[in-house]
C-alpha cells in the first residue's frame, strides 16, 4: 500500500498555538481525521492575518484550496495544546504549497503533517490567477 508522506521545509513562516476543543474529538476520543483541516484552515487564517493577508486578498487575489493530504503520526486528545508551524512551499505560476506541522505543545511530538495546494483565484473574472509578485518575494526560500 501506498503512503502519504511529506517532507518538512527548512524555513517556517509562521506559528501558532490551537488547543484541542470537544468538538474536535471522535468516538475514539482523539482528534478526528476532519478537525485536522478544520486546524489547519484557522491556522492558515492566522498566517494570512499575520502578513496582512486574506483568503479573499492577497495582493488582489482570493485563493482555492486545489488538494490536501495529511500524514498522521500520533494521536492528540481533549485539551491538548498544538503547535502548529505553516511554511510556503514551491511556489508556482499560480500558486503554492503550504505546509503544516502539528506538535504537542506539551512533548513536541509531532501529531500530524499537512499540505495543501493553494491556487491564486480571481474571483471576479472566475479564473485561476498568476501568483502576485510580492507574494513570490516575500516567500522566496532556497528549500
């Protein structure tokens, strides 16, 4: 069988701390498969927020979600606090990879790892956008 496996950046771009909340949780109390994205996406707000983005303006442009895939390494549970580190990856054209690592704050065992493809939208002409250029600079790493 195949699995998913993603590689880690050298260069984070930004961290947040998320605690684990009830709703989160699943009939085998731990942190549901679903929630993963959900923590990623508030996640992905706080890093767009923190560089005076948003997912509807990033130097005009909105972004879609093109695909997600999650590496699971160990199980979080009711209270647990998460850090959650996020890093822009091979940027393109029209748009990029983020990347996200879930620790417990309490351990730093990893708990899972994430990656979306974001595409750069224009949501007014309902067309795929190229990546802005201020965007590229700004994220330019060499990993």
């Amino acid at each position: 069988m195949s699995r998913v496996k993603i590689d880690l950046p050298n260069t984070w771009h930004y961290q947040t701390q998320i605690t684990v909340q009830i709703g989160d949780i699943n009939y085998g109390n731990h942190l549901s498969n679903d929630a993963f994205l959900r923590l990623a996406h508030e996640a992905r707000l706080r890093f767009l927020k923190h560089h005076h983005y948003t997912e509807m303006d990033i130097d005009g442009m909105g972004l879609i979600m093109a695909d997600a895939a999650i590496q699971f390494k160990n199980q979080a549970f009711h209270g647990d606090e998460l850090n959650i580190r996020v890093a822009v990856t091979d940027i393109g054209r029209a748009g990029f990879t983020l990347i996200y690592l879930f620790e417990r704050a309490s351990d730093a065992q990893q708990i899972a790892r994430i990656k979306n493809g974001m595409v750069f939208y224009d949501y007014q002409q309902q067309s795929v956008a190229n990546t802005p250029a201020a965007f590229q600079a700004a994220f330019a790493t060499t990993d």
